[in-house]
C-alpha cells in the first residue's frame, strides 16, 4: 500500500541537556525534544555529546553512558545502550588526540569533539504531534567524572495525514564483564562472557530488520586500578581488539554467522567499529556471541598475542560492547 | 526500500601461527598462508560476498621496539609493506602479491593506524562476488622483502605481525540468483622500488588485464610510502605526528604527495591525465580515483612518475625516501561450474 503524500517541511534541530553524576540516571526537558510548532516531524539523525563537567576537555568515551528511549509506550531501545553504539564511528583519528603520537597530533583543540557520536537512522522515523523519542540516560559508573550530555534529535517537519504504518527504530546491546589485559594477579584470565538469550533479542512478535552491529570497547581504568579510571575510550590500546578478544557469533537457529574465532576488530570493522547489513531477524529469535578474553601467560610478559615489554601498559581494564540496531514496520 | 539480505556471514583466518616470532628482520620476505578450511563455503547455500578486511598487528608494543635514533617509533601505516596474494577457486583475485592497502580505499589515518602498531584495510568489493558451497579462499600473505632492503636492521618488526583475513557477505537463495557466473574483483598494483630521481614508468604488466575477458576497472589507487626520512631538513619539515623513520602514508600529508607528478595513459594512447598531475591530488583524499571503464584483454595502464627539479637544477629534497604505489582495482565476470 503507497504511503499518503507528505509534504517535507522545514529543517529542525533540537537540543537538550543533562548532567549525570557516576552510577544515576537523569531524564532530559523533553518538551525541548519535540516539534516546537506542535506538528509532526521525522527523526533523521540523533547526535550524543559528552563532556567531562568536573574537568572541561578531558575525554569521555560513548561507553559511559547509556541511554533509552521510548516512543510513547513503545521502546525503541532494550533497557540502556551505550550512545557509541547506534551509529557508525565517524572519525577515529580524532579521538587519540593528546594520548598517542598520531598525525595531526598539533590540532589539540579538537580534542573535545571526540565526545560526539551520530546515530543516521536508516528510515526517518515519524513522530505524531505532541510527541517525541523520549531519552533517559544512565552514568555507567566507569569514569569517577560527573558527564554533562547533550543530545540532538535533528528532524524536519511534515505535513498531511499520518502514515499507514511507521519505521521504528530499536538497539538492544550486551555488555561483558569487566576484564583486565593484568597479567594474573587481580582479575580473573581468560574469561569468557555468552550473551543470554534476552539481550540481542527480537522481543516483539514481528520480524525485525538489522541493519548494523556494532561493537565497542570501553577501556576505563589503566594502569592497574580496577576501579573508575579518567577516560574510557575504544582507541588508546586498539590491540586489545586485535590481540585480546576474539567472538564467534550464531542464532537463535543455530547458524554460525562467525563460525570460526575471529578477532573483535575484524568483526566490527576498525574504521567504523561496526559490521553493516541489512538482515531480518524472525520474531522472537536472538542471537548468541561469545566473546573469549585471552590473556596469554601470566606474569610472562604477554597478552593474547602481544609480548608486553612496556609495562605501563600491562594493566588496562575495559569491557567489551555489543549492540544490534534495528528497525521494524509498524502499522498505525 | 531495498530487499533485506540472508543471513550474515563473517569467515576469518589469520596468520598467527604462520607468522611469528620474527626478531630482527628475519620475517622479511616469508610468506604465511591462510587456513583455507575457514575460509571455505561451508554452509549449504552460496554466499554473497561484498567485502574484506585486514587487521595487522604487531605483536610488540611499539613502545619496545627501537628505531634509527633509539627512540621507540610506531608503525604509523604499515600496510605498504604488507602484501596480500588472493585467489578463489581457483580465480585469482590479486596479481601475485598486492600491498594490502593498495586494495581499498583509505579511511583516513586514524582509521587505519589508531594504535600506531594496529592497522585496519577495508575493501569493499566492487560487486558481490558469488561463493558457492565448497568453495573457499586461498590466501597468503608475506613480508615485503623490501622492508629488509630499506630498513635494514634499524626498524623491526619486533616478536612478529600478525595479519587477520576477513570475508563478509551474506547467504542467499539459489532461486534468487544467476549462479552461472559472478563477479570476481581483482587487484594489481606497481611499486617502485623507491623514488623517481627521473620518469619512472611503472612496468607494462602491473596495471594489466591478464584476462581474456574484459576488466570493469573500478578505481585506480595512489599512495606513497614514506620511509628513513632522517634527512629531511627545513623547509620540508613533516607534520607534527609524522615521525622521519618509519613506515607510513605520505599520499596527501607531505611535500611528496604534492611535488610528485603522476601522468597516465592507456596503452590505446589515451590519455587519463591531460599533464603530469600532483599525486596526491590526484588520489585525493582517500587515496583512490574512482571512475568506471572497461579495460579490454591485453590492455594496460601506464604510469609516468616524475619528480621535478627546482629552479636551480636541484632536485627537491625529498631525495630517496619514499616509494609512491599505484593500484587498480575492478572486477571482471567468469562463468562457474555448479556442481551437479
């Protein structure tokens, strides 16, 4: 059946705010997220900005916190997501700035702007007048920072009658347990964390469609702490993606969509930290990822594959992230 | 809205056990070949597959390995000297071996090097190619000898890289899909053995069509590896982040990238730059020049590489520190043997 004609209006961006301090929760003026207009709009892009309140211009990471949305009584999102997993990494590079050698190391000044993560969504999801993506978002406790976040909802405004049916978004995610490149003495070794059958799950009782999964790794602590560290980033030791952690991955039917052992990074692409496609996942089926932390020989100055011989960097806890983004068609 | 895809697929193979434990130098040159039982088709239906990447990691912390001045130094690109050779099924899909960035485009510097001694190459495939059950990758990686010829024993590789292979695709119906014939990429590329004092052609079979087909040429590649840069001296000063003496990607972010002249014609005598033209604005900014042309059997690419002169008769100082690379990548359909 066509969808009615409707006309594409005006551009609209739309910003809110919080600040979380470690371990809450904090809503946002949800008023400020809807059509100022008191129209419809379409949801194209969400944009999630963090920055360090109590040290302006360190770097937070988009692992710390999550967020959940709901449209209506609709969730759009299994309980809480880390933000930098609904979209595509956008600029890696950036992110390193003032903690390793990388070119362009001199624009220090931009260091700021790796707290931003853009979710495109696939379909422009409608949202009727009065109504919004309502967000709540969650300090996950790893930086002992309180986080000052921003979100944008960048929409525009349509006229005409209500769609027939309406695209909507939804990301459910997975974290591991902690873990530790510690080579023995405080953390457990060479842990292996299951998904259960609830976390990367279609919950609803029509197909849904994948479009991405993505896949972070949320370094919060180095240097031998394990408790809330300064920043936590997935791009200061890369290699604990390469060298660290491997996954295999199947469904709930028992494929094997990674059959065979395969490093964390080359799953979820490096140069997006994402694994694009365009693949439907039958109501109520889920899928299963096992993710092997290999720690290699304690006290023998390795992790995974990699001889440590720098001993500064022996001790980096972090956790490992997984999400499936999504979108299904509803008929309204 | 586009139809949705089959069921995901991501088969991988690396060459931890293949290629290890170089120390020194003694890794350059050797080839790892992959695992091609992981890399097979084992499922039930064919599968489509629409890209590949590579993850190379040093398996030493750049921060022990000590370079021409002692000062430890990252790997900051080492994918020039990382070569990949790609078959299947018997269809190759590189000529011999092919620098593994040379295959796709380049996603920006901290893509490719965040962690300084971990690399990350993606290359999406021209088309989806056709992978019937059964069938499987054949893949060996090696060492460039010319890491040793260049570096000498100045710069190692430390305890050894490792380099993971990765097919991504997604199966598909039997029903749905032409299974006579498939795309099938291939990739060539010429390296020169360092830099052009004078013209430097490229040699006539590295830009080739092998084939007895025509080849879809999707883009042609550029880079520029920069190597032993110790001489350099104002005003040609490297950015900051880019350090004298070690492997990396100077295609846009140096002197190089701007002073070297590239010029190239086919072998009918057309000519694909109308004057030498800057390298690295030519292969601006992801180190590729996209365009679609079908390279007829026997047909080949020339590359004329220039370094000018200044003014004064001197040769810009940029001297022999750098090997500038050129690829094509494209496709060409073979017809496949479906077993009965």
């Amino acid at each position: 059946m066509n969808q009615p004609q409707r006309q594409v209006g005006r551009p609209l961006c739309l910003p809110a705010y919080c600040t979380l301090a470690p371990n809450t929760n904090s809503g946002v003026n949800s008023t400020a997220l809807m059509n100022p207009t008191g129209g419809a709009m379409e949801l194209l892009a969400v944009k999630f900005h963090l920055e360090d309140a109590t040290v302006p211009g360190t770097i937070v990471g988009g692992g710390t916190i999550a967020v959940s949305l709901m449209a209506g009584d609709v969730p759009c999102t299994k309980d809480f997501v880390p933000v930098w997993l609904f979209g595509k990494a956008k600029n890696l590079g950036t992110p390193d700035l003032g903690t390793n050698p990388t070119p362009f190391a001199n624009l220090g000044s931009f260091q700021t702007g790796e707290g931003d993560y853009l979710w495109e969504l696939s379909t422009p999801f409608y949202i009727p007048p009065g109504m919004t993506l309502e967000p709540v978002f969650q300090h996950k406790g790893q930086i002992s920072d309180s986080i000052k976040v921003t979100v944008v909802y960048f929409c525009r405004s349509v006229d005409g009658d209500p769609p027939s049916k309406v695209t909507f978004p939804f990301v459910a995610s997975f974290e591991t347990g902690p873990m530790s490149t510690n080579d023995g003495t405080e953390l457990t070794e060479n842990q292996v964390f299951i998904t259960d059958e609830t976390d990367l799950a279609n919950q609803f009782s029509q197909a849904l469609r994948i479009k991405r999964l993505s896949g972070r790794i949320a370094a919060f602590s180095y240097f031998g702490v394990d408790g809330p560290g300064l920043t936590a980033l997935d791009t200061s030791y890369e290699w604990i993606g390469t060298d660290v952690l491997e996954l295999i991955a199947y469904d709930s039917s028992g494929f094997e969509t990674v059959k065979d052992p395969t490093k964390w990074r080359s799953v979820f692409t490096g140069a997006h930290r994402t694994w694009e496609m365009d693949t439907m996942l039958p109501a109520n089926a889920y899928l299963m990822v096992q993710v092997t932390e290999n720690i290699g020989v304690p006290g023998g100055g390795q992790i995974g594959n990699r001889v440590i011989v720098d001993s500064s960097v022996a001790y980096v806890n972090f956790t490992a992230q997984i999400a499936i983004v999504a979108e299904r068609e509803v008929f309204v | 809205m586009s139809r949705p895809t089959g069921h995901p697929i991501c088969m991988s193979a690396n060459t931890e056990a293949l290629i290890a434990n170089h120390q020194g130098l003694n890794g350059a040159g050797q080839v790892g070949q992959l695992d091609a039982g992981r890399l097979r088709n084992e499922y039930r239906s064919p599968i489509l597959v629409t890209e590949i990447d590579f993850t190379i990691s040093l398996h030493q912390s750049f921060a022990s390995l000590a370079s021409v001045d002692g000062t430890p130094r990252p790997f900051s690109n080492i994918g020039g000297y990382i070569l990949a050779q790609i078959a299947i099924g018997g269809y190759k899909m590189t000529n011999r071996f092919v620098p593994i960035w040379m295959l796709g485009r380049r996603y920006g510097l901290g893509s490719e090097m965040n962690d300084s001694d971990v690399n990350f190459y993606r290359w999406v495939l021209p088309k989806p190619m056709l992978v019937l059950p059964n069938t499987s990758f054949e893949v060996d990686i090696q060492v460039s000898k010319a890491f040793a010829t260049i570096f000498g024993t100045s710069v190692s590789l430390g305890d050894g890289v490792s380099v993971e292979f990765a097919a991504k695709g997604y199966t598909v119906d039997p029903d749905d899909i032409d299974m006579s014939s498939t795309a099938v990429p291939y990739a060539s590329a010429f390296v020169s053995d360092g830099s052009p004092t004078s013209n430097l052609m490229g040699p006539e079979l590295a830009l080739h069509n092998p084939f007895q087909i025509p080849l879809r040429v999707q883009r042609l590649v550029g880079r520029i590896e920069l190597y032993d840069q110790t001489s350099f001296a104002a005003p040609v000063a490297l950015p900051a982040g880019l350090f004298p003496d070690v492997p990396q990607d100077g295609t846009m972010e140096t002197e190089a990238g701007v002073i070297l002249m590239v010029d190239l014609q086919d072998s009918t005598g057309y000519r694909l730059t109308a004057n030498p033209h800057p390298f690295g604005f030519l292969f601006y900014p992801d180190a590729t020049w996209r365009f679609e042309r079908d390279l007829q059997p026997g047909d080949s690419y020339f590359a004329v590489l220039t370094n000018p002169v200044n003014a004064d008769g001197t040769t810009f100082p940029i001297g022999t520190n750098y090997r500038p690379q050129i690829g094509l990548v494209g496709h060409r359909v073979e017809t496949l043997q479906v077993a009965a």
